[in-house]
C-alpha cells in the first residue's frame, strides 16, 4: 500500500496527517508548540521549537510504515511569519507572526498612502503583513533585521535548513505584501518601503515544484528516504479550500480554528480600492480571494477562561450545552468579537471586543452563545465584502476545529441562509497539501480532488433563525463605525510598552 502526506504547520502545532490516496486518513500526529508575547502586541515563536515538533509529528508517522510505501509529502503552512536570518539560514529572531501587531503605525500609514501596493500584491496594509513588519524594523533600527542577510516565513527556513534551498512557492510569497500577483515577480514599489532588496528573497516557485534531495541527517532523524520526494506546496488558505473542495466559482470554504478566514477561488485577481479582503495568487492562473477573522477559536477559549473558576471548569462541550439553552439571537445580545484587533474587512489592530445589549436577564449561556454567534457575524460581514466583488455563496464547506461543533455550524447555516457541507476529516489544509503532491508525482488533476473528499453530512439552514439573524446583522455591521472612535480613545489610554 502506497501512502502521501500533508504537513500542515499552523499558528500552535504542526500536523503529519498520512492519507491513502482516495483521502482516507490512516494516521496521524499533533506537536503543539507555543507563543510568546515579550510585550504588549507582539507574538513571536522559536523557529527551532516549531522545526523539533514538525520533526516529531512526522516521526510518529512513519514508524508506522515502511520506507518505499511513502510516495511523497506535500506542505501547507500558515502565512505572515518573518524571520530574519543569516546567510546560512539560521534565525537571527524568533518568528513574528501573523498576530503581531507591533507595526500597526506603519501599517496605518501605508494603508493611506500606498493604495498601489495593496492593488499590485493583493495583500491589504496590517500588521499582519511581514511589509509592514520590516518596515517597523527598518524605523526602529531593529538589530536582527540590521544583521540579516535574508528573511523569510517558517516555511522557508524549514527549505533552507532541510533542503539547502531558498524557495517559496507563490502563495506564501504573495501573503508577504511583497509579490506582484500580476506579473509573480517581487514588487519594486513594496521592496523599497521595506527597505530590503531581492536578493534578501526566496525565489518564487510553482505550488507543484518538486524540492531536492533532502539532508541527509534530516532524512535519518525523520525516518525517510533521502529521495522521498517532497511538494512546496502552499499556504495554508489555498489549501484548506482545496482540501475541503470548494474549487468552483460560488463555492465558499470557512474554516474556522484559532483564528478564521473565508475564502473563494478566482480566475483572476479580484481587488478594489476599499481593501476589505485579500487576493493571493495561487498558480499562474488561479487566485484565492477572502479574508481573515482574528477572532475564531480563541474567543470561546477567552470566555472559557473568563467563566471558569476553581470550582468549576469549564470544556468546550460544556460550552455547548450552555449555549443550546439560548435561543437564536440571544435574547438580543450582541458580541463584537474583536479581542484581538481585527482584520478583515477593517483592518483594523485598534478594534476592540464589546458586548452590545447586556441586560439583568442575561446570564453565562446567553454570553456564550453570543460570543458564537458573533464570531459567525464577523466571517459572514467578510462575505458581504467578496459579495461585492461579485463573488455569490451558493454552497458553503466548513472545516477547522469548530466544525467539531454541531450547534456553531447550525449558527452558521442559519446566518447564511444556505447549506453547509462538512468534510469527514478536517484536516483540510493537509488534504490539499497531499494532493498537490499526488498531481506532482503521479499526475493527478487539481479539479479531481472533489471525489476524494468523503462528506459527513450537510446542515440545512433553518430559515427562521435566518431571519433573526439578518436583523442582528443589520444592526452588528454598523456596530464597528459607531465605536471606531471609542475603540482609538481607548487605545490612546494604553500605557507605551
């Protein structure tokens, strides 16, 4: 029996998910790793931790198997990270991450003044972005990036220290801010406000392309073949979309883990001048439009937290329970679910979480299910931005860890108003991590993946929430205007870091 994998290396862990090659799941390991926050804003991680538990994870999948039946790996990793690195591509610092928001100043004064940078990269002017990240550097003098030879995402220095190359396939490399997704050449314009030059690049490279050998040490230490071929791959978005199978135009893909993110593919780039979501170049002629929430996962971790007590805790299922005591809506308490700034469709570090509507009456489930229900308003309010791209939401596939939720993808249905298909596996991202190998190696299609992908089921939406929730909407999409100004009174009272 033959066999592929997706590495999928994500914000908190990497994932070896081994797979037949009709999709079926045959094993598969988890290596958590963490973030840290050294001050206010800012969240980095060890590229070395993440190499050892990617390391591991693969580790406990092939010991499973023989050699000679692993017929390649696929990669998927998460965007935004920069590392600034030597000239032998060990790190000069941590990772900054995507959640990072030390650079929001320059962000900001991009995001007035440099409209053509966000038109030519497709990739909106925040924090987030590793432009806006070395612009900081380069204001601050920071010494890594004074030191560097090279910089790169995660992904990059894992090629590099396995590989001995310095490549990125076109999806990593448009989430930069940095790459022309017109023309799939680093941008001229973007590469000056960075400061940095082409040369301090990965060469951009085909999600199909084939990487060399691997080290040899590297190949003993993870129980390989030197000669396992090994897929670039892409960016974890692009991937979840082809994992779950929303490949065709009004096929909408919403995963939701950590963080979330809505997403379509396109034929062509699809960007306008109010930079409300992302267009990422994926091949030459296939692009991936949506845009990212922040704020997925982690909001019900927060209220978690901020319910539990040393006599009782509670666990996500808990959680559940609590909020299927609630009727739709919440008894008309709304949640802004901003907790951690907010990206699309505002761009916006500054953003806070608000409850909107609190009342007496109101206790712990309606808060829960408030939290639920807003983080669903803030992934649906991105719809409505690629909406006016012309984009339609014909069918919807969920996956990410919220889709181990029944009551969260009713919600989401329901705020739709259409079907949600989901995925048996969910591990979307490293599916399409696989496949991507199968079409470089074997010969498989792209679109083929469709039969590949074993379905659990489909939530009808129930119409009457439908309608509750479209007055909830109404009222929680201008919600963000009405306290932009409190949200920047606030911050301004923040203590400098």
């Amino acid at each position: 029996m033959k066999y592929v994998m997706g590495l999928d290396i994500g914000t908190t862990s990497a994932k070896a998910i081994l797979f037949k090659r009709n999709g079926t799941v045959v094993a598969e390991n988890e290596q958590s790793y963490s973030i840290q926050h050294p001050k206010n804003g800012w969240a980095e991680q060890d590229p070395l931790k993440i190499e050892q538990a990617t390391i591991r994870a693969i580790q406990h999948i092939t010991k499973k198997i023989h050699k000679q039946d692993l017929l390649a790996v696929g990669l998927s990793t998460a965007m935004h990270s920069l590392i600034c690195m030597d000239q032998n591509g060990q790190p000069l610092s941590n990772a900054i991450i995507w959640a990072d928001t030390r650079s929001s100043a320059e962000a900001e004064q991009l995001k007035a003044n440099q409209a053509s940078i966000y038109l030519a990269t497709g990739t909106p002017l925040h924090p987030m972005s590793p432009l806006a990240k070395l612009n900081w550097m380069k204001n601050v003098e920071y010494k890594p990036f004074i030191e560097a030879d090279y910089f790169g995402s995660v992904k990059e220095f894992l090629l590099f220290h396995w590989f001995g190359e310095k490549v990125v396939d076109y999806a990593m490399a448009a989430s930069t801010g940095l790459f022309n997704i017109h023309d799939f050449k680093w941008d001229s314009n973007a590469l000056s406000k960075a400061g940095i030059t082409e040369n301090q690049l990965s060469q951009p490279i085909s999600p199909y392309t084939k990487l060399s050998m691997l080290r040899r040490d590297i190949a003993d230490r993870l129980g390989i073949s030197v000669d396992t071929p090994f897929i670039i791959g892409g960016s974890d978005g692009p991937l979840a979309n082809l994992g779950i199978g929303a490949f065709k135009p009004g096929e909408t893909a919403i995963t939701i883990g950590t963080s979330g993110a809505i997403r379509q593919f396109a034929d062509k780039p699809l960007l306008n001048s109010h930079q409300e979501v992302f267009s990422y170049a994926f091949t030459k002629d296939l692009w991936i439009t949506g845009g990212p929430t922040n704020n997925g996962g982690i909001v019900l971790q927060w209220v978690k937290n901020l319910i539990s007590n040393d006599t009782q805790h509670y666990t996500m299922d808990d959680l559940n329970e609590l909020a299927q005591k609630v009727a739709a809506g919440s008894e008309n308490l709304l949640f802004l679910p901003y907790l951690n700034g907010e990206r699309a469709p505002f761009w916006d570090a500054k953003a806070k979480g608000s409850f909107i509507g609190l009342q007496s009456h109101h206790k712990k489930e309606h808060v829960v299910r408030a939290s639920m229900e807003g983080v669903v308003y803030s992934i649906y309010h991105i719809g409505h931005a690629l909406e006016h791209l012309g984009n339609r939401h014909d069918l919807i596939y969920a996956s990410g860890g919220f889709a181990r939720s029944s009551l969260w993808l009713q919600i989401l249905a329901d705020t739709f108003g259409k079907p949600v298909k989901i995925p048996e596996s969910h591990q979307s991202s490293a599916w399409g991590a696989a496949w991507i190998a199968l079409c470089a190696v074997e010969g498989y299609q792209l679109k083929d993946i469709k039969d590949s992908i074993p379905m659990k089921g489909e939530i009808e939406p129930n119409l009457e929430h439908t309608s509750i929730y479209q007055q909830h909407f109404e009222i929680y999409q201008k919600l963000y205007h009405t306290l932009k100004d409190t949200f920047y009174e606030l911050d301004k009272g923040n203590v400098p870091s």
